[in-house]
C-alpha cells in the first residue's frame, strides 16, 4: 500500500511542478551542449553517425547489401527500430543512472523536489527522440513508405516508452544515489542489452523457439519491434494482445517497485550525497 501512496505522491509532485520541469528539461539539453560549435545539433548528429557505421558494417559489410524480410531494405528495417534504443540507451548510460548525483546540489544545498529531477532529465532526451522520429518519418516518405493509419499508434508505442523510460529512469537513479557500483554496473551491462534486444539482427529464424520467448520477456525487444511493426510490418499493437498486456503488467509491477524503493530510499540521499 504504500508503493501506492508513495507512487501517488511521485505523480502529484511531478504534475504541480510541470513547468518548472519543463523549464529545467530545455536548460539541461542546453547545458549538454553548451561549448559546443554546433550545440544542440549534436543530439541529432551523433545517432545519424551510428546509423551510418551500423548500415554500412552490417548491410554492406557482412550482409552484403541483401534486403531483409523479402524486400525491405535493411537500412531502413534497421533505423526504424534503433531510435527506439538511442532513447533506451541514454537512460541506461549517465543520462539515467547518474540524473540524482549529477544533480547533487539540487538535493543537498536547497529545497528541491527531488522526484522531478529523473523526470526533467527524461524529457531533455525525450526532445531528440522526438526530432529522430521526425526524420524517420521523412526518410521512409521519401523512398515510398507513405505515413499511414499505422502511425496513429505511435502515440500508444511513444507514450508507453516514454512512461516506461520515466520509471526505469526514476529506478536506476535511486538505487545509483546508494551505490555507485551500481551505476557502474549497468553503464558495463548496457551492451549486453543492445545485442540481446532485436537492433541490428532479425529475430525470425528463432520464431517459436524458448529461445525467442526468453527474448520477449526484455521489454525493450517490445519497443523496437513496435516501432518496426509502425513504420514497416503495418502491424497494430492489438495484433500482438497477449505480449502487449504482458508489457503492461511489467510496467505496472515495475512502476510500483520503484515507488517502493524511491519511498524507501529517498531520506537518505542527503546523507549520502
């Protein structure tokens, strides 16, 4: 019961200070970039590199230029999906597990309403996921993969992930005040998660395998093939029922966990920060 108080609490917090974390989202993106000749652009110049290297090393060099899934050039499969985990991966990195340290001295030195500070620093990345889909888009229409009805449930898959990320962001933060070994430890794991989720390979050969269901049970395998299923499949997310409501039962379980634990912690980052 009291993840649920502690939960209710998070989300009051957060809605009287939506301005002020608003605000402090747009300062964070600046800060990010600030030094830099061409600022805030980077956020959008650093994924289209990766992009680029990951088509021309797995297409060109070890696919051969073959499409995939019949047709469908792999470039194409691919850049639909990975957006998905460069906004993943941001929060995996120091822009998740390191958003309550880094932020110390909003804890520590004045009267700051710590459970928006996860959520600020979400948002700051959550602005160039947006402009990333955005290009997407562009791209796919100007090779012929005209928007259609599908892309309605992009605001299901990016409003799902974007509360998913909110929470993941809000637990890793936490448990990384306690422990920096912590932080360290998924900032190492990370890349674990980006080979085991379905980025840069197609999981079909492994259809109907335990294998594939182990796979599943990663929430982020869910994201990626849903952005896949909008943008090239034309799959709607109630095509997938039962994998959806299993995505829905994590992220509420989760969340609650994470009210728990921030509940249970919050005290002490003071002290030990």
């Amino acid at each position: 019961m009291s993840a649920i108080k502690s939960l209710i609490q998070m989300i009051k917090t957060n809605i009287k200070y939506r301005k002020q974390t608003f605000n402090m989202a747009i300062m964070t993106t600046k800060k990010r970039y600030s030094g830099s000749a061409l600022g805030v652009a980077w956020s959008l110049v650093r994924p289209i590199l990766f992009i680029f290297v990951y088509w021309f090393g797995i297409e060109i060099g070890i696919r051969g230029g073959k499409p995939i899934h019949g047709n469908i050039p792999y470039i194409f499969w691919m850049m639909s999906g990975i957006i998905a985990w460069f906004f993943i991966s941001d929060i995996l990195g120091s822009g998740g597990c390191g958003a309550i340290r880094r932020d110390s001295h909003l804890v520590t030195k004045v009267v700051f309403p710590v459970e928006t500070i996860p959520i600020y620093n979400v948002i700051s990345y959550f602005f160039t996921h947006l402009m990333l889909i955005a290009l997407v888009i562009v791209t796919l229409a100007i090779f012929g993969y005209v928007p259609d009805l599908y892309y309605l449930q992009l605001l299901f898959y990016v409003g799902l992930l974007f509360f998913f990320i909110c929470v993941l962001c809000t637990f890793l933060s936490t448990l990384s005040v306690i422990s920096r070994d912590f932080e360290q430890f998924i900032k190492s794991t990370s890349m674990i998660f980006f080979w085991l989720s379905p980025v840069l390979w197609s999981p079909d050969k492994l259809e109907g395998t335990i294998l594939m269901k182990i796979l599943k049970l990663n929430p982020f395998y869910y994201f990626i093939e849903g952005y896949r299923d909008t943008f090239i499949f034309k799959i709607w997310f109630f095509e997938r029922p039962y994998y959806t409501i299993y995505i829905i039962v994590f992220l509420i379980i989760f969340t609650l966990v994470t009210a728990y634990l921030y509940n249970r912690l919050h005290d002490e980052f003071s002290d030990v920060l």
